[in-house]
C-alpha cells in the first residue's frame, strides 16, 4: 500500500463563546484537515490544529512543513512515510496530523480501531470529564447541567482571581453539588509561590479531583513542596513543557501529567510519553486543544490506548458552533469507541481542498 494523493483541507471553526484561562483566550479554531489516499483505495484523515499559547508552532510554520511533508512523502509506504516524519521538534501540530492520517491508514489495513492497532489491552470506553469554563458565579448552573448529563468529574479554569475570591466561590459551588461529583481545577500557570500555596492550602474539605499548573515558573523543589501539602494531585500540562519530560519524569514532583497529541506531536509520543510516565509511578490524562471532531477522535483512541480508569478532557466539541464531521459524543460521562477500523472518521462536504 502506497500513498497515492494527498489534500489539505483548511478550516475556520468559530467557537460558541471564547475560551478563556490565565494563559489568554481564542474565539477561533484554525487548522487544516487531513486527507491521505491510498493506491489499495483507502483514505485516511488527521487534524493540524496549531494553537501557539498552548505551546504548538504558529501557523505560518505549520503550513510550510505540511506542504513539505506532502511533497516528500508521495509514493512511499504508510510505514515509510511514518519513519519519515522524524520528530516533532518545531512543528508538534503538523506531525500529529500527518501520523494521525497515517495511523488511520494503517489500522484500517490491520482491521483494527486506532486503539487497538496502538495498544491491543486498549479499553473499549474512556471516562471523561466535563468542561465548565471559567470558575465565576455562574460556574454552579453550568456544573449542575454536567451533573444531570452524567458527568463525575467537572474541570474549570482557575486563576483569573485573587486565591480567596476564587476560594469562596469554590465553596459555594461545592456546596450546590451532590455527593461524589468531583471538581478538577486548572490555573494554567497563573501563581507565583505565594499565591498558590495560599490557594492549594485551603481547599481542605473540598471534592478537588486534582489542580493543573499552580506555578507561573514550576520547578522540581517548588512543584514538590506544594505536592506534598495536599492529598490530591497536582498535574503539569504547561509545567511539562517548560520543564522538559526528563526533568518531571526523572524526579517526579507531581503525582500526574496531561498529554496533548497536538502539543507533543502525536499520538505514538504520546502514548511513548505515558508509558515513560506511568513506568515513573505517574498518572495520566489525555485532553484535546478544542480540537475538530478529527482531532477529538485521534485523542479519544489514545485514552482508550492510555488504558486506565481516570476522567479524559475530551469533551471539548460542545465549545465549538461547527465541525468537521460527528464527534465523538459523550453518554453519561463517558465515551464509547466503536469496532470500526481505523479513526472512524466521516468528513462534512464542502470544504474547498488543497490538493498536494
């Protein structure tokens, strides 16, 4: 099997409102579509969705290394063309849109799903979370919709307050929930030592699932004195790669990191990087970028991959007023990946096509 024909697909995916979180906000989810075609008359589809303030490329690098990347790879082999890509250094968003395709392509060839071709124990449902927004005063109406929708685990966005307004209002909130339902918080990197300590030092009694990113500068001392003072984990995303894998897998400080193919380049580094975790005693979870259903459902297969029974913030198409195509739906707080081979993804007509 042969690569026979390769379409690039730009797309403007407007939100329903903007996201927002310490690190900035964005209305828009831009990218390109994917689509690979083969010489045995399959055709597989990845997402490059290139989001700088998550810690991707701009958009500008990403075009040059796609159109690159469709030229060189034309002709060869699937599992040529995977060898081919090399890393992801500069450019995480385009390489995990051309593996993604290319991983299509060959699970579909196996009769396998993504998942199973990536890790045969793969499970066959991912638990996952909710997505609220920020934590503000309306924050309780939207997390009791998650609640009566079968959502266990509420993720919101911290850090855009003083530590004890947000605080109060996280006792208010808790206060509304029934018993069991879960609260998981994300500062993106928004305190300094002093901030987050007083934030992280008064949430005693609280249902805090895990806090995301509570340092604007991690370090391994700092990450590990706060890890230490509470008794749920602290998780690094942005920490990871400001940090670097080898600094937070070497000594862990956190009980907990959080992979994002688009981030760090797909979905084999991904799961490399959780095996590598996991290995360290670490826990991990998988979230997208507010990826398209594309994206959304290459990060579903790498949770089922992943394998263990924490709460993926995969949820995250509802934020988005179009699409590409159906994404993955959640029911009662989980998602169920089907027996089809591959990604399993079907396109929207319409879009206009660069062909490669």
């Amino acid at each position: 099997m042969r690569l026979a024909g390769c379409s690039l697909i730009p797309y403007s995916l407007p939100l329903r409102q903007p996201w927002v979180s310490a690190s900035g906000k964005f209305a828009v989810r831009e990218g390109w579509l994917i689509r690979l075609e083969t010489d045995a008359g399959l055709t597989g589809y990845g997402d490059c969705a290139p989001l700088p303030q998550a810690g991707t490329e701009n958009r500008e690098s990403a075009d040059s290394r796609l159109a690159g990347w469709a030229a060189e790879l034309s002709g060869l082999s699937p599992e040529t063309a995977l060898d081919r890509l090399g890393t992801a250094a500069g450019t995480p968003a385009a390489r995990c849109g051309f593996e993604t395709a290319l991983l299509d392509l060959l699970a579909q060839q196996a009769g396998l799903s993504l998942a199973r071709w990536l890790n045969p124990r793969s499970l066959p449902m991912v638990k996952v979370n909710a997505m609220i927004g920020l934590l503000d005063r309306q924050a309780a109406t939207r997390a009791l919709v998650a609640v009566e929708a079968g959502f266990s685990v509420l993720k919101m966005k911290v850090g855009m307050a003083s530590p004890k307004e947000e605080v109060a209002l996280l006792r208010d909130l808790a206060g509304c929930l029934p018993p069991g339902i879960l609260l998981r918080l994300d500062a993106n990197c928004a305190w300094d030592w002093g901030d987050a300590k007083e934030f992280l030092g008064v949430l005693s009694g609280l249902p805090v699932e895990s806090v995301e990113d509570p340092l604007a500068n991690p370090d391994e001392s700092g990450l590990s004195r706060l890890q230490a003072a509470v008794p749920f984990p602290l998780a690094a995303d942005e920490s990871l790669l400001k940090m670097g894998e080898d600094a937070l897998l070497d000594h862990p400080p956190v009980r907990r990191i959080v992979l994002k193919p688009m981030v760090l380049g797909g979905l084999r580094p991904a799961l490399s990087l959780a095996r590598r975790a996991q290995e360290a005693g670490l826990e991990c979870v998988v979230t997208t970028t507010v990826d398209s259903a594309v994206g959304a459902r290459a990060a579903l297969h790498l949770a089922a991959a992943v394998a263990n029974d924490l709460a993926h913030g995969l949820s995250t198409s509802a934020w988005l007023a179009g699409d590409l195509g159906i994404p993955p739906q959640p029911v009662k707080g989980r998602m169920q990946l089907g027996k089809e081979p591959g990604l399993n993804f079907v396109p929207l007509h319409g879009t206009s096509t660069r062909h490669c």
